[in-house]
C-alpha cells in the first residue's frame, strides 16, 4: 500500500491563514491504514487547526469528509457541494487523491496534506517500510524476492557493494543490506549459482525515466 | 602484442605493480596535484584520480587526469556510477580516452549521504559490473552501452574494479571477483587491507578458483598517520577491518607518522613475499601523498619498471 505522513500542522496551518473555511478531505484507502489521512485523523487535523486559530483569535471553519478512495474519480463527486463556499481544500489522501481533487475543483486552491513517501508494508505497529520500487518490470524472482532497486540504496543489480558489512548497509547501522539479504535467501534455495548471471542494465524507461506511465487493459475498457 | 596501458603492460609481463592514488582537491586550483605528480612520478607506475571521493565534489577525475598524465604519470581514471547516466558514463569515457587516459577504474562511488550534498539524487543506472561489461564490449565489440555500433576509434581502456575482502558477505566477495573478472575486469584493487589474516584467506579462495590466473590483484594498502585515524576507519567506514592491535601499535608508538610508515611497508613486504597471486600494491597514502615515494623506495619496490611506449597501441 501507499505509505504517507502528516506534514508538520504548523506548516498547513501557515498555508491556510488567509483562509475562513477550509474543507478537510481524508481517504478511506491507504492512508486509513497507515494511519495518516482516514477518517480520525481528518477529524483531528480538523479540530487542531480550529483550536489553533482560536488562540490566534481568527476563528477558522472547517467541514470534514471522508472519501472512499480519493484516488478514483468515481468518489470526488459526492463533494461538489460541501466544496462550494470553501477558501481551500486540504486533502490528506496520497499524491494521487489530492491531484484528483484538484483536477475536479478547478477554482480551489487545493492543499495535500500529507507527504507522500513510498509504498510498502508495516513492520511493527507504527513502523513502515518501502518495499517496491515500481521499476515497471519485476525482478524480484532474480533476487530472491527482495527488491534490490529500492531496498539496495543505489539500486545495484549484481550487488552487494563494497559498503556492505555485518549485514547492514553502509549508509547506516540501522538499514539491512538488502543484498545481504538477497545472498541469504538465494543460498537457502540453493540458487547462489543464479548470482553469477550478470545482470544486464535495467530499461528505465519503463520506470519513471520514461515520463508519465499508463497501464491499459483493452479487455475491459467499456464502449 | 601491443598494450593497452603502460600498467597493462607491466602487470602482463610479471612484474610487481605499484599504482597509487591523487585525490583531486575541492577548488579549481590544481598546483597540488601537479606538484603531488611530480614527487611520485618515478616511484608509481600509475595513479588513480579518485571521483568525488566520498561524494564530496572535486575537480573531476578526468580534468585532474590531464594534469597528472602531463606532469609524466600514467593515470587511471576512477569511474563511479553515482553521479552519471549511461549518456554521461559514455560521454566521459570518449572523453577520457581521447585525453590520453587507457586505464580506467568502475566502481559503485560511496552514497551520496557521507559527502558534501547529502540532499542530491543518486543515478545509478548501471552499477560497476555492468560498467565493467559495458566498457570492454565498447572496446572489444566496438558498440555503446545500447548495442549501436562506435563508427571508429573505439575507446580501448585497460579495465579495473575493485574488490573488497572485508565487506560481508565473505565467501561472496570471491564470487563477485570472479564476475568482474567475467564482466571484464583486468586488473583488481582492493579495499585497505588491515587484516592481513582475513586478505591471506581471501586469497587463498581466489587462488583456489584460479581467478588470480586470470586477473591481476593488487593489494590496497594505507599508511596511517595516527591511532585516531585507525580507530576513525574501525569504526566509521562501513566495509572496512581494522584490528585492535594495529590501532594500539600506533597509540603506544613515539612517532606514530614513522610507525604508520614502518606498518605500511612491513605490509607490503608481506603480500609481495608471503601471499602467491598479487600482483601489485596500490598504496592509498589518504591525504599524504608526499609519503608515497618513502614508502616505496623503502619497500624495496625502487626504481620502477620502464615501458617503452612503442610496446603500447
Ligand atoms: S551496502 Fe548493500 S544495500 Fe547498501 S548500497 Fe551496498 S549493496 Fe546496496
């Protein structure tokens, strides 16, 4: 899943100063999960920013909705009307979500939120980890099903480097090498001999390199 | 046969290779380096130009190549594939060769995060194995990294990696060796050697495989100029060994400049007499560049072998 952070409220806060009204717009998807834009903490962010502008003595409105996946189109409809007499609109949905917003509510100066950081999965409550890099060609049955174009922290493909040592990566004591990794599954599935391939240069035109990407499936395209 | 390299040469024919290494500076003067080429240029058989060595931003190896190639060293150019898209690798390489530079050294460059601009993007399009690939099929098949053809004057380098004995996992750094060697690979610098037990059996697995037949190592080797400075390395720099007893030997030193000197050559006595399938020291005299000729004349390695360049293409 898409992983995501709150920006500081400071930050959001300074954004909107200008502002009476605003329109807080969570996601039910992703960031519900990793516990940065769903329903509750679009309701806190809300509460936070009103209590902080109460303070300033410029009392600040607020409305709150919660979308079912802002990052489908199908779902920005149903807020045509609560935007209307909004100053601004602040999205906590992933990158995907506010720019759908945005597209659909061209007048409103629409705010994200969140950071958007990276996608990939949970390790202990509170703690998330990328996993894909979304090369656009998976590897990972080379490598042992770990992604070395993200978890390699310079993407090496026929690694590990000369920064590798007692199973962490040079840039910290604190990041496993994921070729360490990569090494110690392989040589569990009795597949080391797999290493030996040199790994020819990856086409990163398939990944971002090769601009905007687009995934069609003709098969179920309607009319 | 013509060689690729005056270093090509000498490894080829036997002889025990001395390179060292000139860390180009952070300002666009380059007296230092020219004067650092002078002082070694009878004493070294070539010199690398490091690349933006921990990603701290220097003169670039290339530039710095033509001042130590006119000051009479033969350089190899270091080649990392942190700052450079294949487009920039080839570009440079054309660039190098036609510079006068024939040996050039791939290597992956240290993250970005220990350097001067923390906050740049990496590139990493290719990483040094298939830079190393990459670079013999421009000069043996005569096509770029994308397969098209090199019209004429291909750039026809003498091909370095490196290899480090001290990052984990151990028994795969021989197997990664062996596939620079397949890639490639000429010649081999290792990271600095402090352990000497762990680099004794390392070797004994290259030479077991064979792969010193096909490739010539060169020990890496750094004089230390303080205790402070072994125990920075012990504890600071990811993929490097260096034991207790080398760190106390300097801190119970009088002169710890002088004991770092006798260590280092001691060091390379010992790979040159004791360890079969070296070929070569490469002496990482970090920020002491002016030690190198000391250490070399006291090694026993003085005068160096002569080329005469109508041996070479
Ligand atoms: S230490 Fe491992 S994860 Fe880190 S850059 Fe090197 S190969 Fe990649």
């Amino acid at each position: 899943m898409i992983i995501a952070q709150q920006k500081p409220l400071k930050d959001i806060a300074a954004l909107i100063s200008e502002c009476n009204k605003v329109m807080l717009v969570g996601c039910a998807g992703c960031v519900t999960v990793c516990l940065a834009g769903g329903e509750k903490e679009t309701e806190i962010m809300a509460s936070s920013l009103r209590m902080m502008r109460e303070v300033e003595g410029k009392p600040l409105q607020t409305i709150t909705y919660t979308a079912t996946r802002q990052c489908d189109p199908e779902y920005i409809p149903p807020m045509d009307e609560m935007v209307k007499d909004v100053d601004a609109v602040i999205s906590l949905a992933c990158g995907v979500g506010v720019q759908y917003m945005a597209e659909r509510y061209t007048d409103k100066w629409v705010i994200p939120a969140l950071d958007t950081k990276f996608i990939g999965g949970s390790t202990v409550h509170g703690e998330w980890v990328e996993k894909c890099g979304l090369c656009g060609e998976c590897i990972l049955h080379k490598t042992g099903g770990i992604c070395p174009i993200i978890r390699c922290s310079k993407s090496i493909l026929n690694g590990p480097c000369g920064g590798s040592q007692y199973g962490k990566c040079e840039i910290s004591k604190d990041v496993d090498c994921a070729w360490q990794l990569i090494y110690d599954k392989m040589k569990a599935l009795g597949k080391l001999d797999k290493l030996m391939e040199i790994q020819p240069p990856k086409d990163w035109s398939k990944s971002r390199d090769g601009g905007p990407r687009k995934a069609v499936r003709e098969d179920v395209m309607i009319g | 046969m013509k060689y690729l390299s005056k270093l090509h040469k000498i490894l080829d024919s036997g002889q025990f290779a001395v390179t060292a290494e000139i860390g180009p500076p952070k300002h666009a003067s380059v007296e230092g380096v020219k004067h650092h080429a002078h002082m070694m240029k009878d004493y070294v058989d070539a010199t690398n130009i490091t690349d933006c060595q921990t990603a701290i931003v220097r003169i670039s190896s290339i530039a710095t190549g033509v001042h130590v190639l006119g000051a009479g060293i033969e350089p190899i150019v270091q080649m990392t594939c942190r700052d450079r898209n294949r487009i920039a690798m080839q570009a440079d390489i054309l660039g190098a060769y036609c510079l006068g530079m024939r040996n050039m050294l791939c290597l992956s460059g240290d993250h970005q995060k220990f350097g001067n601009h923390p906050t740049s993007k990496n590139v990493y399009d290719v990483d040094s194995m298939q830079l190393i690939q990459a670079l013999r099929r421009m000069r043996d098949d005569k096509v770029f990294f994308s397969g098209e053809e090199i019209k004429e004057c291909e750039p026809r380098f003498f091909i370095g990696a490196v290899a480090n004995p001290f990052a984990d996992p151990f028994e795969y750094r021989i197997d990664r060796l062996e596939k620079k060697v397949e890639a490639g690979a000429q010649f081999i610098q290792t990271q600095c050697i402090f352990d000497m037990e762990r680099f004794e059996r390392f070797m004994e697995k290259v030479r077991e495989r064979g792969i010193d037949q096909r490739v010539h190592i060169l020990a890496g080797l750094t004089p230390l100029k303080s205790w402070r400075g072994a125990k920075y390395m012990q504890s600071n720099v990811s993929g490097m060994i260096v034991p207790d007893s080398i760190v106390e030997r300097l801190k119970s030193a009088e002169d710890p400049k002088k004991e770092g000197v006798d260590l280092c050559i001691e060091q390379i006595k010992y790979v040159r007499e004791k360890i079969k399938g070296v070929h070569g020291v490469h002496v990482m005299a970090i920020a002491w560049e002016e030690i190198v000729p000391e250490i070399v004349e006291r090694s026993g390695l003085y005068p160096r072998p002569q080329v005469d360049p109508s041996e070479l293409e």
